[in-house]
C-alpha cells in the first residue's frame, strides 16, 4: 500500500520537480515526432534538452564530445614542449658541476661530468643510482629527480606521442607540461568512456574540472533519465528496451493537445448540436419560461422561486400560475464519427511533415475521446497500404521507409469500412497527406506506380483514387484534404477530388495544421 509522509519545508527542497517533469515531457514529444522509447532517450541522451522553467539545458553527449576535442584543440594550439625537459637537464648540469667543485674542494676523485653519461634523463639516473655524492644539496636535488622518474618516464612517452601536435607559441615548464599531460589524459579517457557508453564509470569531478560544473550537472541528470522515465510510469522497463504504458499514451495526447491549444476551456462529457426531436442532455443551470406545445419538463427550483417572488401563496400553500412555470432546455444531440487518415509515406519525412501530422492526430484523439466519449473516432495510416492506428499503433506510429508509396484508395477504403461499422450517418474524413497517389488496388491486386517525372502523374493510381472517391461519396462520406505540398500536380488532384466529393481542400504548410484541423474542430463543436 502507498503511503505518502509529509514534513515541514526549510527551503532546501524544490516545491515542484520541475526537472522530472520536464524531462518526460521532452521524452513523449520525441515519441510524439515519430521515435520510439528507445530512440527517443538515445536522441536525448545525444543532443540534450532544456528543462523548462528552471533556465538550465542539459548539456548532451555530443556536446560534451565536442567540447572535449575543443579544450585539447586549444592546448594544442597554445603550447609546445620544446623546452618541456629544460628544467631537470639543467637540474643535472648544475648538481653535477656543484659535485664536482666539492669533490676539487675536499681533494677527492672527480665524478662524472654530465657530457660522460649516457644520453637520455632515465639512463643517467640509472648510471648515477649507485654514485655516492660527496655535495649535500647535490645529494638531494638528484634523489629528488630519482623519486620523479615515473614522471620523467611519463612525459618521454607523452612527448614521444603528441609533441608534433603542439603548435602554440607558448613555452612551458616540465611541470607544467606534467599537469597538461594529465589533463589531456582525462580528457582522452572521458572522450574513451562517452563513446563506448560506459556513462556510469565517468567521474563527475573529473568532467567538471574539464568542462565545468554545468557538464557534471548534465551528466547526472543523464544518467538519471532512464529511471526517471519509467517512474513516471510513462514506460515499462523490458529486457530488450521500453514500452509504452496506457498512461504513457494518454499522456501523450495530453501534451500534443496542450501544446496546439493550451486555452482551451474545460467542458463537460458530451456529444454535438443536433435536431432530433426529444432527446438529448440536460443542459445544467439552463431553462427557460414555459410556452404552450412545450415538452413539459419542469425545473422546479426556478418554477417555486418565481411563485413565491410574486407573493402567490395561501395558508402555507403556494399557488402555481401557467406563467410561473419553467422548463429545463435540452441540448440536442447527435454522435458523429471521424476518421483521420494519416499520410506514412516516405516524403512525409521532410520539412517537419510527419511530425505535425502526429502531433495533430494524437491531440484529436485526446480531445474527442476525453471530450465526447459517445463519438468515434478513429486514425488510418497509409501508405504502401492503409491500415487502422489504434492506441499504442499510433503513440508509436512512424513514416514508413519500408513502404514509401501512397495509396489513398485503400485508406478511402478502410475509412467507409469504419463508418458502416459504427452505424453513424454523420461522418467526416480528414486527409492529412503531402503527395499525389503512387500505389492501388485493381481488384484484390496491389500495384505501385511511380510519377511520369518529379513533376507528374501517377495516371493510374490516381484514376483508381477518384473512383474511390466517386464510389465513398455515393455512399455518403465527407471528406476534408489537407494537402502539405503545394505542387501544381498535387493541387489539380486535390481541386479534382474535392469537386468530386464537395468537401473541404487546404493547401497548407505543417505549422499550420493545428490551427486548420484541431482548432476548426474545437470551434465547430461550439466548445470554445
């Protein structure tokens, strides 16, 4: 059982997690633009995302990437090692002169000088191991380079590396070519770890020391971002990924609706005007006077106040009059059934096409389901075929790469199925498409059909689309074309179709499709 336990705030929690939020939210809109749940958070994790309200954008892998070959492009290009080993071959020549002017000094045999010993720091620290220095601060300053020789080891094979990609005109010091060297180390291994995806072994200090504390930051809010999903409850953890739960995809048409129409008003459960002869709902707080030939449904809070307001009352009674009376107004009301026809085809992957038709279908299937629970509605894909998107089909519906042709004739098809299936007279097909029909069906055969040129015609796919058309028409199907190309070709069959049918056509861009299809559909149901 769920127990939730409450305490003072002191100002150190945050009221709201807006982060949390945010971050799911930006995971359901990439689902929303066509990516599955397991693409969405590799895009995620890739790119970054802001987290609104909280004035932060969460640095992404790449961006990390690219800023790590940048900090090691400026190192390159500011310094240079020639005189990396400066300091200790001076070191060695000062010691050595200073030995030897002791040992003239006590009358001892002369030492080595520094031109008799092997060539290379390593090899004379070796030759000098065992040499027993008779100058005291000879004796230190050499076991200080004796104690450093992993250093000098260090920097031999650094040098030996990468000494030809330093160009700066900047000098620097043996140790400060050491401490470049470390940091050019980390900065190789992050970059190591982010490419193999070993996310988890990267040090947070290490990456802020490199590219500051807004990457650290980034970087566990990344690596919080799987789990942070799947408490959401948006998604459920699988051995081979995620999956999107019911409450994922309600909360998916909730934000595709929220985003093209955030002012809308809340209204009540219901279905549209209509004329039908007593029936309907009760429309609450709503009536009005009664008048002969009225259906007598009495609202009898508004009938006894007016009575008693005129004082018509006798001996504890109240005496009713003919005018005293008001009757409760009936909405009358009809179920209507929509069917979106969705364009999967290849070409709707350009300029932002697709994205805005989902985007769209998903809010229209929010708001009418939320909205008016006695409606149909229902969501075709096509493309090569025509097929119905239904709940997690269409949360996780894509263009289709695999199937690139367009064949209206069969969603047309699919769409009259559906309204004979429901039952309802009224009707209305929504087209959201962006090209000319390349794929039919003659007979139970499909064929597919490419264009005269870039320009042209399928001539037969579309001749077998507007008999559809002519055949859905005759049996009482309205259709709307939002066609998102405005391609003379594509124009000339879209003004065909429509005189055929006698329905709507929009030419429009897919900025636009919010406005034009969920808008319109809001206001012609008189809720605005």
């Amino acid at each position: 059982m769920k127990s939730v336990r409450y305490k003072k705030w002191d100002g150190s929690q945050e009221p709201f997690d807006l982060k949390r939020k945010s971050m799911v939210e930006n995971f359901l809109d990439n689902i929303a633009k066509g990516m599955s749940p397991q693409t969405s958070l590799a895009q995620m994790m890739w790119s970054g995302f802001p987290l609104s309200g909280m004035n932060f954008r969460v640095m992404g892998l790449e961006e990390m990437l690219r800023e790590l070959q940048k900090q090691a492009d400026d190192i390159f290009a500011r310094y240079h090692l020639e005189k990396a080993f400066d300091q200790p071959i001076d070191d060695f020549k000062n010691l050595l002169t200073q030995e030897q002017s002791t040992r003239r000094a006590r009358g001892l045999a002369p030492g080595p000088s520094y031109e008799q010993l092997p060539p290379g720091l390593l090899e004379k620290l070796q030759q000098l191991s065992d040499f027993d220095f008779a100058d005291p601060d000879s004796r230190e300053l050499f076991a200080h380079w004796q104690n450093r020789r992993s250093d000098i080891f260090d920097l031999y094979e650094f040098y030996g590396e990468y000494a030809a990609k330093f160009n700066g005109p900047e000098a620097l010091t043996f140790d400060q070519a050491l401490e470049l060297m470390r940091l050019l180390e980390s900065i190789e291994k992050t970059r190591r770890q982010i490419m193999n995806g070993e996310f988890s072994t990267i040090d947070p200090q290490t990456l802020q020391k490199i590219l500051g504390a807004n990457a650290a930051k980034s970087l566990n809010i990344l690596l919080e971002l799987p789990q942070t999903v799947s408490d959401a409850g948006v998604v459920d953890s699988l051995q081979d990924g995620f999956n999107l739960t019911p409450r994922g995809m309600r909360t998916l048409g909730e934000l595709a609706f929220g985003k093209l129409y955030r002012h809308i008003k809340r209204d009540k459960r219901g279905g549209q005007p209509g004329h039908a002869p007593q029936s309907g709902e009760i429309e609450p707080d709503s009536s009005r006077p009664y008048h002969y030939g009225d259906r007598f449904d009495p609202d009898i809070s508004r009938t006894i106040l007016k009575a008693v307001t005129h004082g018509r009352s006798r001996h504890g009674q109240l005496d009713l009059a003919p005018d005293d009376f008001y009757i409760r107004q009936r909405e009358q009301l009809i179920t209507t059934t929509t069917i979106v026809l969705l364009d999967l085809s290849w070409s709707m992957s350009w300029e932002g096409r697709f994205e805005a038709a989902k985007k769209v279908a998903l809010a229209l299937n929010h708001y009418i389901r939320s909205q008016f629970p006695k409606d149909k509605l229902h969501i075709v894909g096509f493309c090569t075929e025509a097929h119905e998107l239904k709940g997690r089909d269409l949360a996780l519906a894509q263009w289709d790469p695999g199937r690139p042709f367009t064949n209206l004739q069969d969603g047309l098809r699919l769409a009259m199925r559906l309204i004979k299936k429901s039952g309802n007279r009224n009707n209305r097909v929504i087209v959201i498409t962006d090209g000319q029909p390349t794929a039919y069906y003659d007979r139970d055969q499909l064929h597919v059909e490419l264009p005269d040129n870039f320009f042209g015609l399928s001539p037969n796919a579309c001749k077998a689309t507007l008999a559809e058309v002519r055949k859905v028409t005759a049996q009482g199907m309205n259709i709307e074309t939002f066609m998102l190309d405005n391609n003379p070709v594509l124009v000339e069959f879209t003004r065909e179709l429509t005189r055929i049918n006698g329905g709507r056509a929009v030419m429009c861009l897919p900025g636009e499709l919010g406005k034009l299809i969920l808008i319109e559909e809001i206001k012609r149901r008189g809720r605005t």
